[in-house]
C-alpha cells in the first residue's frame, strides 16, 4: 500500500488496515514455516505496511500532543497544512510557545 493512501485514511480506517495487515503477516509466516509461501517477498511487503500503519499512527498521535500546547489561532493554520507537514509546524510552535525551552538539552550541574 502506498503511503499516501495511508495518510488519506481515517483513524478507525487506518487501525482495521493495520489490524488486517498484522494478520495476513501472521498468515505468511506460517506458510514460509510450512514451505507453502510462492512469494517471500510478500512477508517484506507486509512488514513495510505495518511499520508505515504504525509510523502514521504515532504521528497523529504526537500532532494532537503538541497541539495542545499551541494557541488556538495556531491550531487552525497547522490543521490546514498537509498532513505531512503537521507534524514539523505543530513542533516549531510548541517549542515557540514553550519559549525554546523543550528539545534543548540541559546540562548537568555538579
């Protein structure tokens, strides 16, 4: 699956895809245990979904975080952006509102 089909999914969408996929992975391995699998390049291609399934989920996740830290006026013109790019402008504000405090290492006093 291509991921900008992933990313055009709804929440609910996207978790019964992922739940599907994790089953035909489970499905493939057996057969590659059974030596019935015609293609092992299948079991590549699963896993590639998933982990594409998981990345979008935790960046959706993250985005809803630090949109919580944003002003409102704020929230709006992230939400209008791609949903690739969301991720980027929510972070620059939290930390913009956080006045650069966040991300920054601190260093450690003796």
């Amino acid at each position: 699956m291509k991921p900008a089909q992933i990313r055009e999914m709804s929440d609910e969408h996207l978790q019964l895809t992922l739940n599907e996929t994790i089953k035909h992975l489970f499905q493939l391995r057996f057969q590659s245990a059974t030596e019935r699998l015609e293609t092992p390049s299948e079991i590549r291609k699963a896993k590639q979904d998933v982990a594409r399934a998981l990345t979008l989920q935790r960046e959706r996740q993250l985005v809803a975080e630090l949109l919580t830290q944003v002003p409102e006026e704020q929230v709006k013109s992230i939400q209008a952006l791609p949903q690739q790019h969301q991720l980027a402008a929510a972070r620059a504000a939290a930390q913009q509102s956080d006045g650069g405090k966040r991300g920054k290492r601190q260093k450690r006093g003796k």
